[in-house]
C-alpha cells in the first residue's frame, strides 16, 4: 500500500484501542472490543478528521483559501471540517439541509463556535446551494475546495485505510486478532478506506457496514465505486469485501427507535461511553441484533466513529426510562 499520500496534522497520535468486559458482559455471546474514533484530536473527534488529514493537505497543495462542504443539521462532517479549516488557516462554508432552526444545538452550534460560515439549502437537496456558494466565492476571487458529501472521495476514503494499518498495528502489539469489524456507514468512505486497508493485509475476518439510511443497492454501488477509486489512489490490487447491513434503517436518517435507544443506553451505563443518535447508536444497535441472532462471535471489535455531539440535539428522544439496561 502506497504510504505517502500527504497529510496535514489533525491527529495527534493513534486512537485507544480497548476491550469493553461490562457490555460483553451484558450482552453474551462475543468479546466486544471498541476502536475510539470519538476520541481524534479536534472539536470533539470523530472519523471524518481521518478523511479531512488527508483531504487539507490536498486543498493547500492546490493553493485553497476555503473549505466548502455539505451535509445535514446535525452533521458531525460538517462540524469537524469547520474544526480542520479553522486549525489550517482556512475559511469554512457549510451547505446545511433544511431550514434554520431544523434541529438546533449540538453540532450546529459547534459549527458557529467553529466560525463557519452557514448556509441553509431550505431543502434536502444541498447540490445548487453548494454550486451557489462556490460560484459567489470564486466571483468574490477566492479558491475554495469542495468536499462532497462526508468527505467521500478516493483523498479522504485513504484515511480509513491507514486507519486500519494503526488499528491493526495496535492489536499486534496486545496480542489480539478480530474476527469482525462491525461499524456505522452512510456515504461510503470509511468503508472504502477500511476495504483498501484490511485488503493490502489480507486480513481473514468480516467488516459489518451496518447502513444508518440507504438500502443496500444504492450504498453497496457507492461504495465499491469508492472502494476501487481509493485501492487504486493506495496501489492496493485486492480490497476487502465488505458487507453492509440495512436491516437497522427503521423509519430513516436520524429518526430515533427502540434499538438505537437500547445500544446507547447500553453502552453508556456499563462502559461510560457515548454513542451518538443518528450513527454509532445504530451500527451498535446492529451489534446487537446481529450478536444475539448468532451470526457473530468471538472477538468482534466496534470501530466507534464519532458522533455524540448530536446527543445534544435529540433531549426529547432520549429523555426517556429505560429499564433493560445493565
Ligand atoms: C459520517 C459518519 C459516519 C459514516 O461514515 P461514512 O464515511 O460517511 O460512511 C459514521 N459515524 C459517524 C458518527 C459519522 O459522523
């Protein structure tokens, strides 16, 4: 695998790599292990810092003076990118979902703290607002750099895959082989990158990419585009197979059910971490389901990819009792 793309410094160092013996526990039927991707350096963490390392140094290199992305209210891409631009130097446009006030708080108070600068598409298509926005700042002569849609491009994706090689490298170090690797996709490019880099190891084990929105044909055809586009980027000739899962989409994107609940009461109350409502709640939900129905065990590890911020946009989901919780 080709290990020079260059990258600019968003993280400070590997993030921890632990089991989680109270949820194992609680739940029976595998030993859970949990990669800390909530905990990379900036803004309150999350997995696009890995894409975004990779994609700033792309958007100096190319002379830009903006960051220009997009994504929902709640968008935790949108937020970590407003922490990227401001740590580079850059200035910061984010291309919003809805209208103001849609679902305020969490991270879109972040993004103002952040000093980005909002802009609400006033529907659930971001493309013209976002070709809007690059056009009037292209006219007022700045260079901006278009991130599409979660940082899902073959730049970004290879975050994930050196991703896995630090992953992989920590597990050595404590002795420990997975058998699975179970997380939250959406937009394709972690899976992406996790595909390239488990390939180049010809690691044995299943990667689980339980889907939070799209069915199956849509995401798995994103994804394998994204996959090949990256293997090619990193010189890598066989990328992992991933399987993705869309059994745990329930009423769609950021709608809140039972499952999402348990897992993120579940965890928080035997292991004291966050997960998130709109991501890592369900691909840990799809933990769940998928550890109880049998179809995995042995050592499985949960690659926590950020989010919990959003928590602070969901009190009236989540103030609620919940009585099963270890
Ligand atoms: C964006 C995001 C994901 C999904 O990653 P993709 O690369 O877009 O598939 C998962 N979890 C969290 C918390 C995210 O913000």
């Amino acid at each position: 695998m080709r290990m020079d793309l260059p990258f600019y410094p968003l993280l400070l160092g590997p993030t921890p790599l632990h089991p989680l013996p109270r949820f194992s526990a609680w739940l029976g039927g595998a030993e859970i292990w949990i990669k800390r991707d909530d905990l990379t350096a900036l803004a309150l963490g999350g997995n696009k810092l890995r894409k975004l390392a990779y994609l700033v140094a792309d958007a100096l290199a190319q002379g830009a003076t903006d960051l220009v992305t997009t994504g929902a209210a709640q968008s935790n891409h949108c937020r970590q990118t407003a922490a990227a631009a401001a740590r580079a130097g850059l200035g910061c446009h984010l291309v919003l979902r809805g209208q103001p006030g849609d679902r305020p708080g969490g991270n879109v108070l972040l993004d103002h703290i952040l000093g980005a600068d909002l802009h609400w598409a006033g529907s659930p298509d971001t493309g013209p607002a976002m070709e809007r926005v690059l056009s009037d700042l292209r006219a007022a002569g700045r260079r901006p750099y278009a991130i599409t849609l979660g940082g899902s491009m073959p730049v970004g994706a290879a975050g994930y895959a050196y991703a896995w090689r630090e992953m992989a490298e920590q597990a050595r170090a404590q002795g420990i082989d997975f058998d699975a690797v179970v997380f939250a996709t959406s937009s394709g490019g972690t899976q992406a990158g996790l595909a390239v880099g488990a390939g180049a190891s010809h690691w044995p084990g299943a990667i689980h990419g339980i889907s939070v929105d799209h069915k199956i044909p849509d995401l798995a055809a994103v994804a394998e585009r994204l996959t090949q586009a990256t293997a090619e980027l990193l010189a890598v000739d066989r990328p992992h197979p991933v399987v993705v899962h869309d059994d745990y989409i329930g009423d769609g994107y950021g709608i809140l059910n039972d499952a999402d609940r348990e897992a993120i009461f579940a965890l928080a109350r035997s292991e004291g971490i966050l997960v998130d409502p709109v991501y890592t709640g369900r691909a840990l939900a799809g933990l769940i389901d998928l550890t109880r129905r049998g179809m995995l065990a042995g050592r499985v590890l949960f690659w926590h990819t950020g989010g919990a911020p959003a928590l602070f946009a969901y009190e009236k989901e989540l103030f609620t009792t919940f009585t099963e919780s270890p």
